[in-house]
C-alpha cells in the first residue's frame, strides 16, 4: 500500500482516501456554499438537519451535509478546519470501521461529524478512546 505524507503531516493511504473521494468532493463543494453564510443561516441549516432525521429520513441520506456543516462549524468555532483524511475517517466511523490515527494526527476532530450525524437520530452516541498512559 502506498503512504505519503499530506500537508497536515497525517500520514495517509491514497487508496482509502479513494474510497472516499466521490463523497469528500461533495462535502467541500457544499462546504464552499456553506461558507457564505451567516452564523445564525447556518445554526438554522444544522436544525434543519436534526427536524428531517427526526422526520424519519435515514441519517446515511444526510452525511454529505452534516459533515459539511461540522466542517464548516469546526472552522468558525474553533479554527480548525478538518483535512479530507480526518473527513474521510469521519465517514470511515459512521461506516462502523474502527480507525487508527497516532498522536497529533487529530483524532477528536475526526469523531466529531459521525457523532453528530449519529446523535441526529435521537439515540445515544458513545466516544471511547483508549491509550497507553
């Protein structure tokens, strides 16, 4: 398998982020548009997001905007802009893969868009993280 370093210094398989590019590509062109919003525009898209999962529709119909909008959040609020690796394992998790990541590679950034599309469907979402100290 071939590895290569990406600009945030997470190391990264070409071949699973592959799988993932048709999805990664959606999630940043609706990133672009969610840009452009106002703060309280996009609260009102994420509440949007949480009256149509709890209307029935499939969270899995959802990912593509609700990792847009986490993405999009997690710039404003904290000034950190997920990597498409972290979104890809992001959409790796909700998948029900278990991903490994070494430290400073972002780990708690990557969890943060399947917890919240998982949370959307009104169930509880468990975090578990395990180290060695």
């Amino acid at each position: 398998m071939s590895r290569r370093s990406s600009t945030s210094g997470v190391t990264e398989s070409e071949s699973d982020l592959g799988r993932w590019k048709a999805d990664l590509e959606s999630i940043t062109r609706l990133g672009k548009s969610l840009s452009e919003l106002a703060d309280d525009v996009l609260r009102t898209r994420a509440a949007q997001l949480q009256s149509r999962a709890a209307a029935g529709e499939p969270v899995d119909d959802l990912r593509i905007e609700v990792f847009a909008v986490v993405r999009e959040a997690a710039k404003r609020c904290l000034g950190l802009r997920p990597f498409d690796v972290q979104m890809a394992g992001g959409l790796s998790i909700h998948q029900g893969a278990v991903v490994e990541m070494g430290t400073g590679e972002g780990k708690t950034l990557t969890a943060v868009a399947p917890v919240v599309l998982n949370a959307l469907s009104g169930c509880g979402v468990h975090v578990l993280t395990f180290n060695d100290y």
